[in-house]
C-alpha cells in the first residue's frame, strides 16, 4: 500500500492496481485482460452495475479503469468525506465481481464498439500496426483490447479462471492520495491483506522485432495521412531510457520542439507532429506520429529524416533545455493526484520500485552529451518502420521508400 497525504486537500484519490495486461494472455485469451476490467463494473457482490457508478457520482466523484500491455488500473477520486465508500467500491471490483452470463455478453458488444472506434481511427490505426509492424504477432505487438473474433469467443469460464489466476494479493498494489485523516487506513490494509494469495506467474519476455518494413493503408473516406514511425528501444529499468527522454523531448514534444518548429511553422507541412519514447518491462519503442495532405506526405518524411539526421549536432545545442523541459514536466504532473498515481503504479509494475520525484530529476540531470549521442547511435542510426493510413493513392509516395537514419546521409 503506497501512502501520500496532503492534508492541504479536501479529495482523495484511489487507484487500486492489478499486474495483468495484454502480454499476460495467451492464444484463445487475447482481448480478456481489456473485456474482464469492463466486465467486473456489470456487478459485484454487495453492489449493482447502478450502484457501482452512483455510489461515487453521487458525491461528484469519478470511477474509471483502464488496460495496458502489463496491468490494469481502477481508480477513483472523491471528496475526502466518500473516501470510504469509493474505497469500497474499488476493492469489490478487484475481489468480488460476479461476471453474470449475460452481462458478458452484452459487455462484449461494448468491447467491439470499441475495437470498431479504434479501427475506424486513423492516428490510432497507424499506431496500432506499427507496433504490429515492430513486434509482429507477439505480446507487445498485438492490440490490447484484442480484435473482434478474438473478444466474440472468449467464454465465462475463461474469465472467471483468467480472473482467479492473476487478481490476487502478490499482484495487487493500493495506492491512495490526498486528505488520507479522512479514512480509516487499518481498516484498508485489512481489506487488501484479505484478497487471496495464490502462486504468482513470474512472466519473462525477451522480445524481438522484426526487421523494418512500410505497412500502408487507404481508406476512401480520408482527406489526410497519419503517420506513425518508430524504432524499438529500451526497457524502463535501462538507465538509457533517460537519455532517450531527453531526446524525444527535444525532438517532438511541445511547440518548441525541432520537429514542430520546423514541419508546421516554417514549412507548415504538417498539423500535428510528436515523438515519445515509451518504455515497458521488457522492451520499449521511440516514435514519431504526425499527421499531413496526401500532397506533403513524401515532402514531411523527408524533412523528418532531415531533422533525425541534423540531431546529433541539435541535441548538442539543446541538451541543458531539453533536461529543463523534462524535469518541469516532471515537476507540474505531481499537482495532478491521479497523474502522480498513474507514476507510482507504472513504476511498480514495470521496474518493480516507486521511484521519488528528485529521483528521477537526478537521473535526467546525469543524461551528458555522450549519453544521448550513445543512444542516437546505438538506437535511431537505423533503419525505421512506417506506418501510414491515408486516402486513395498514398501507396504512391513509397514506391522504393527506405527510411534510414545515417547522420551523415540525407
């Protein structure tokens, strides 16, 4: 159970966190992870689906959930008054769901809606098949909520046994945050200390991508082209993911990034343009979506590999800025209870501590120029992946298209 009192606050924030995801599931299985966090909100035993939601919306609180590659996040805040009732209604969640037969079913339907949105998503589509693209069919390279035909043929039994197997004590984390003198904390480590033990799965991946390809899709109904490029990086626990940080900072995050600055200011060949580099347990990718006309399609690819060429020498300018940037961000994120949660569970589950604020500061603070330039050249002075979904006709701007970062090259 994880601690932070703010007696400055009259709310709480409660996340109630379980070490299960996408890369948990094998074939048959894929999509559950996703469809058991809709379905345990259909009813649990001491409360309705209704009640479930009322019992912190009525105070002007907010439930919510989500699934990732490697765990699944229940949370909640409230005015401290409801803490434990919103307490109470996260735990039976996690404990006690009830997945009745035909709320499955019904929850399924929900879950395809979703799958059909995300499909129907251009920038979300690009995303999705480019980490296909980087990591194939394989824990990391498959959609989290799973595909359609997957999700329809997923049974009651299989919930109920996925759900025995990987919601119990060793894989669970509490997390509350805010006005903490307004709940009787012993009374929550007594809860949480009652969830059942069971052997815990100890998962060890060592992915390999693929070699780099262009995965091209046209639509009919689309004026514009989103891109998504990447390259596989590094896992969490490696301290070059600091560095690559600072890269991605400097390269594409905010207004005052290289690539925005150049693509959409002063070439205005693009609406939007980011980079991030997102790291896992056991893996990581550095990428680059952007958004573009049919027209400027090759036109911005090649000024991306312009500016990923001109890097080295751009962070060299931008180092001391770029580490600035990522510790003020840092920073501002730990007014927000539910962003500090988010940090606090990400960083348990995937490297297995909690790292402190001036932790992590100290760490980008260490990031030197040699640093960045070793993950440049160790991870970005490659051949990258492409993938793009776009109108009628995009196919035509990679005919014999090679995206290669060279430094020297163009």
């Amino acid at each position: 159970m994880v601690l932070k009192n703010i007696p400055s606050l009259r709310t709480i924030t409660i996340g109630i966190g379980v070490k299960v995801g996408s890369i948990n599931e094998k074939e048959g299985e894929y999509g559950i992870s996703h469809l058991i966090e809709h379905t345990v909100f259909k009813g649990t035993k001491s409360f309705s689906s209704s009640e479930i939601k009322r019992k912190i919306e009525k105070f002007g609180g907010i439930i919510n959930a989500f699934t990732s590659e490697e765990y699944t996040l229940f949370e909640s805040k409230v005015p401290d008054f409801a803490a434990r009732e919103s307490f109470d209604v996260l735990f039976e969640l996690v404990n006690s769901p009830l997945f009745p037969e035909k709320e499955i079913e019904s929850e399924k339907k929900v879950v395809l809606e979703e799958i059909a949105m995300y499909e129907d998503d251009p920038a979300a589509l690009s995303e999705e098949n480019l980490l296909k693209s980087i990591w194939g069919d394989t824990e990391y390279g498959r959609p989290i909520a799973g595909k359609a035909e997957s999700v329809r043929k997923i049974t009651k039994d299989q919930i109920e046994a996925f759900f025995n197997n990987h919601y119990v004590a060793g894989n669970m984390i509490a997390v509350l945050i805010g006005n903490l003198s307004a709940i009787d904390l012993d009374y929550v480590e007594e809860k949480m200390a009652s969830i059942k033990s069971s052997k815990l799965q100890n998962l060890k991946l060592d992915p390999h991508p693929l070699d780099p390809v262009i995965k091209i899709v046209e639509k009919s109904d689309l004026n514009q082209a989103n891109g998504s490029i990447g390259i596989p990086s590094v896992p969490r626990g490696d301290k070059m993911s600091y560095a690559l940080s600072v890269i991605s900072t400097i390269l594409g995050s905010g207004m005052s990034s290289i690539l925005f600055d150049k693509l959409r200011e002063k070439l205005g060949l693009v609406y939007s343009i980011s980079s991030s580099n997102q790291s896992h347990s056991f893996c990581g990718e550095f990428t680059i979506n952007f958004s573009t006309s049919l027209q400027n399609t090759g036109k911005a690819l090649n000024e991306i590999k312009k500016v990923l060429n001109e890097l080295p020498e751009e962070i060299s300018k931008q180092l001391e800025y770029g580490k600035k940037k990522v510790k003020g961000r840092l920073l501002m994120s730990t007014e927000s209870t539910l962003a500090t949660m988010y940090m606090i569970v990400d960083d348990y589950f995937t490297i297995g501590k909690i790292r402190e604020i001036d932790e992590i500061s100290e760490n980008i603070d260490a990031v030197k120029e040699e640093d960045v330039m070793k993950a440049f050249e160790r991870y970005m002075k490659r051949k990258w992946t492409l993938s793009f979904v776009g109108p009628r006709g995009l196919s035509k701007f990679f005919n014999k298209c090679e995206f290669v970062v060279n430094h020297n090259g163009n």
